[in-house]
C-alpha cells in the first residue's frame, strides 16, 4: 500500500517517481496541487501560504518576498594564513547548524577555492560575529576526513567539495555529525562515470570516522534528512544532453541509514532548469558559446522547515565558464527557492531570485552565489540564510579571476517570511479546505497594525458555527510572528479535535504569513526549524 504522509499527501506506490523526462524542459508537475487530499491534517507544522495546497478560495493577493542583506557583509572572509593561501573561502556544500549541546551556531566551509580545497569550522552565537576554532589538529581551525585520497597529505591539502549535517536525533552519538566527500581529483575531465564520493560520521564535527564508499557523479553532490518521512535523501549531479546541449541536472536517491545510501546506481532523474528559468542577457559579456545561454542547475539542498521542505537551487544564467576565465570574472548563479511537500516534487512559483548575485564590479558577492546546506537556520524571530559569494579579485582588488575573492554573508528574512497573503483597504477573505487537528490554540504570523484580520470556523460543507463566527472573534491588529486569535468568552478549539473544519480568515490592510493550531498556549507549531536556533533544543518547535 502507499505511504500516506503527515499532510494527507499519499505517494505513489513506486517511489521516487521514475517517470520524469529528461528531455521535458517544463516546470515540474506537482501532483500534490494538481489533487489535494479532500481533508488536510495540519498538526505538524506551521502552515505557510506558498501555494494553493490549503485554499479553497480566496480574494488575497500573493507576495513573495526575498531576504535582505546584512549591511555589514561580508561576516567572514579569508584572513588566516591558510585562508589567504588562495584567498577564496566559501560553501560547496559546507553547512551551518545551531547546536544547542554547545549554545553556538557551527559553520562548517571551505578555503582555497579551486586549490585544495581545506576544511574549516567557525562558532558564532549570533550569526555576524564569527570566531575560528582550534581544532586540536595542528592547523588551526582545519579538519579533514580520512581517506585514501589524503595519505601522505597534512590538512592543508584538503580535497575537494564536501557537504556536513548535524544530526541531533542521531541514535549513536558517534554518528552526531554527517559527512559527503569527493576528497581529491586533479580538476580535469571527470574520469568515465562520474567521481567517487565517500560517507563518513563523527561525535564533534572534528574526528571522523574512516571512508564508506559512496557512488560515482559529478562534484558538488549534497544530502539531506527528510523527518517527514525518515529519510536520507542525496542530492546527486550529473549531466543530462537536451537538445543538444549539454546541462547540469539532479538525481535522486533515497536510505533509512545514511552510511547505507551510498548505492546511487538506482537514483532516479530529478530535476533540472526550465523554461522558465531566465538565462543572463548576453548584453556585456563578449560572445560565448552557445550552451552559455541555456540555464543549468548547479546545486540543490533541502531542509525540513515547519511543515513543508524547503529546496535551494542554484541557477547558473550562463555565461560559459570559458568566458569567465578569459574575462576573469566570477560565473553567474543566482539563488533561488522552492518548496515541496512531498520531499520530491518541487513547487518554485518565484523565478526572479531569492538571492541575486550582485552582478557589478567590487561587490563582494558579484556572482557564483552558494548557499549551504541547512538552507537557513532561526535566530531572534528571523530566518538567517549564510550564503557565499565571489568578488572576482584577491581582497586588495589584484589577481582577477573567476573563483577569486570569495567570502560568506548572510541575508534575513521575517519567519514565515517567503509569502504572504496581502489585502489593501477593503477587506478580503480566504477559506480554506477542510482540515483536521488535535490542538486548541489558533496562531497567527500577521503584519496588519493599522487593518483588522478577524477568523470564522466553519463545519466542512462550509456552515458557521455557533461561538466561532466572525462576529464572535477578537480580531488581531498586529506585527507579530505569532498572534494568538481569540474568540468571546475564551471559546477553544479543542471541541473541534479530529474534526473536519474550515479557517475563514477576513483581513484588512496587511499581510497573512501563516497559521496553525497549537496544543500549547505558549505557540509551539510542532513544526521543523531547519538548522535550528537559540530557541529551540532540537529540530522542532515543541
């Protein structure tokens, strides 16, 4: 029988899906929107309105909404010895989680781009102030997996890309850290079949243990957990031929146990770019061939996040590397979102960028954009995105070239914060479909301070019900991430547990971001939080 998810989504019998073309460069088909369950269960999770998966109707105006840099980027740049060796440092694929055993955020990247590659970690406690460890290894804040590939090596010849998880729930705590590696390869043509990658643990981020063999593709692979469904998932690269063109891509593979997922013989073809995605004006640049003007997905991690998982992808808009060799600038990637809710099938409704390379000479983030692979983690109400980005030129401006000057910033957006539902002066209604839940709490992320949002329940044909109707709610005029929305005389949900009804939000002058029913009057969702935060002892709210 088919697995029936958290959502009510039911996958197929035959999962992953085996059945998208390589060939089709249409958006995703996302059957989930196409055929929402007739009743949704939301006690996992805030519910965020980034589709349509919870509307039944509704006259609000979608927003979506992109994260703003920090003022002061970059918060790390190279300054070691090591670092300035090749003064680049950066993600590909790296990560950045809160521990909260250590009451810091870790990060862990790399140096020395296109050299060797070298293993870092940093601690901050607020995200903008970063301070290197010493990691007891003789190399300061470096470390290093083991390996074949690194006999006879000190740490200062790192390897190649590498992707890190933090694991709270790990079962063994040896296991608490995750490790991908392609450890080394000579920056040549990629030998027939792909690169070979290996699997590794570790209980401090520090010590690993010895090399599990993983499959064979191309560089920057990642991996993530899927928690809705208990999952690994690896985020495999490898190329595809369209039309004649050759294309980065993704394939899919999936394992209960990380050191066993290794396997990538069976991974099935995943995604790629389409037609919707926007390659770079050849406006500036000088001519280029012509798989330069074709969009490619360079990279794609993935992080549970309230009740849906979010998926960075990284477009690269062209142009060809050989022009940013010769022109000695950074290549072009820009950043941007999707969100599934099934772990597989990606909804990515915004294609003018969640982060965009600045694309101007002495920016610190001119282009070749990274984004980690926790995505984001949650710190002071906000959602924090590190991201890396390349200026193009050594930091005194000397030496340009393409994989010069790189460093880490971050961006900030509101929790929540990726789409809102927006109404102006007169007043707009949204109605959802029918939904069950356990808790009695109804919460709220809104930003109306000068409207009114009010909230009605309704039996599932739609029908008011008596203590719950409009005129029965307090409405809430607030800039708040989480606004408890009261009825008369304290009414609670709980009568309505396991019950199939309907939320009829009526909102003016502000913006909707997401609701749920909590069993706490304190708010908690019951929902992932990404890479974690100060606020949190784990990988949910609760």
């Amino acid at each position: 029988m088919s697995e029936r998810l958290y959502n009510g989504i039911r996958l197929t019998a035959s999962w992953p899906p085996k059945d998208i073309s390589q060939q089709c460069d249409e958006p995703m088909r996302v059957p989930y929107l196409e055929n929402p369950p007739e009743i949704i269960p939301i006690d996992v999770g805030r519910q965020l309105f980034i589709d349509n998966f919870l509307v039944e109707e509704t006259s609000l105006e979608r927003i979506f909404h992109k994260p703003a840099r920090y003022k002061h980027n970059p918060v790390l740049r190279p300054e070691t010895p090591d670092e300035l060796r090749f003064p680049s440092i950066g993600f590909q694929q790296g990560g950045v989680f809160y521990n909260p055993a250590k009451g810091v955020f870790e990060m862990f990247y790399h140096s020395n781009e296109q050299a060797s590659r070298c293993r870092h970690i940093a601690i901050s406690a607020d995200m903008l102030n970063w301070t290197r460890i010493d990691t007891g290894l003789g190399a300061g804040n470096m470390f290093r997996e083991p390996g074949p590939a690194f006999q006879g090596l000190d740490l200062r010849d790192g390897g190649h890309v590498f992707a890190v998880w933090l694991d709270l729930d790990a079962v063994h705590p040896v296991e608490r850290y995750k490790l991908l590696s392609l450890a080394k390869y000579a920056h040549a043509k990629p030998p027939p079949g792909g690169m070979s990658h290996s699997l590794h643990t570790s209980p401090d981020g520090i010590h690993w243990s010895a090399a599990v063999p993983a499959g064979k593709a191309d560089d920057a692979q990642s991996f993530f957990y899927n928690p809705f469904r208990h999952v690994w998932v690896y985020s495999i690269k490898r190329s595809l031929k369209r039309n004649g063109k050759n294309l980065r891509a993704r394939w899919y593979a999936e394992s209960r146990d990380f050191l066993k997922g290794g396997n990538w013989d069976n991974a099935v073809y995943w995604t790629c770019a389409d037609r919707l995605d926007i390659p770079e004006p050849r406006n500036g640049y000088p001519a280029y061939p012509v798989q330069g003007d074709v969009c490619q997905l360079y990279t794609l991690h993935g992080v549970a996040y309230e009740s849906i998982m979010l998926g960075m992808h990284e477009i690269h808009r062209g142009p060809h590397n050989s022009t940013c060799e010769q022109g000695r600038f950074p290549k072009l990637t820009d950043l941007e979102m999707g969100f599934s809710r099934d772990g597989f099938h990606w909804h990515r409704p915004d294609r003018s960028g969640f982060i965009r390379a600045a694309r101007k000479p002495g920016h610190w983030d001119r282009g070749y954009l990274h984004s980690t692979t926790s995505i984001c983690v949650i710190h002071e109400d906000r959602l924090f995105f590190p991201y890396a980005g390349f200026s193009g030129a050594d930091p005194d401006g000397a030496n340009p070239g393409m994989y010069r000057g790189g460093a880490i910033g971050v961006a900030m957006l509101r929790r929540d914060g990726f789409a809102s539902l927006r109404a102006g002066s007169a007043e707009q209604t949204l109605t959802t479909r029918p939904m069950t839940f356990t808790g009695e709490y109804l919460f709220v992320n809104v930003d109306n301070p000068r409207g009114a949002l009010a909230v009605e329940v309704l039996d599932e044909q739609g029908g008011r019900l008596s203590g719950f109707t409009r005129t029965d709610c307090l409405s809430v005029s607030a800039d708040d991430t989480k606004s408890r929305v009261l009825w008369k005389d304290g009414a609670s949900l709980k009568r309505f547990a396991d019950r199939p009804v309907r939320f009829r939000f009526h909102l003016t002058q502000g913006d909707l971001y997401a609701f749920w029913v909590s069993r706490s009057l304190k708010g908690e969702s019951g929902g992932y939080v990404a890479g974690g935060g100060p606020s949190f002892s784990g990988l949910r709210d609760v």
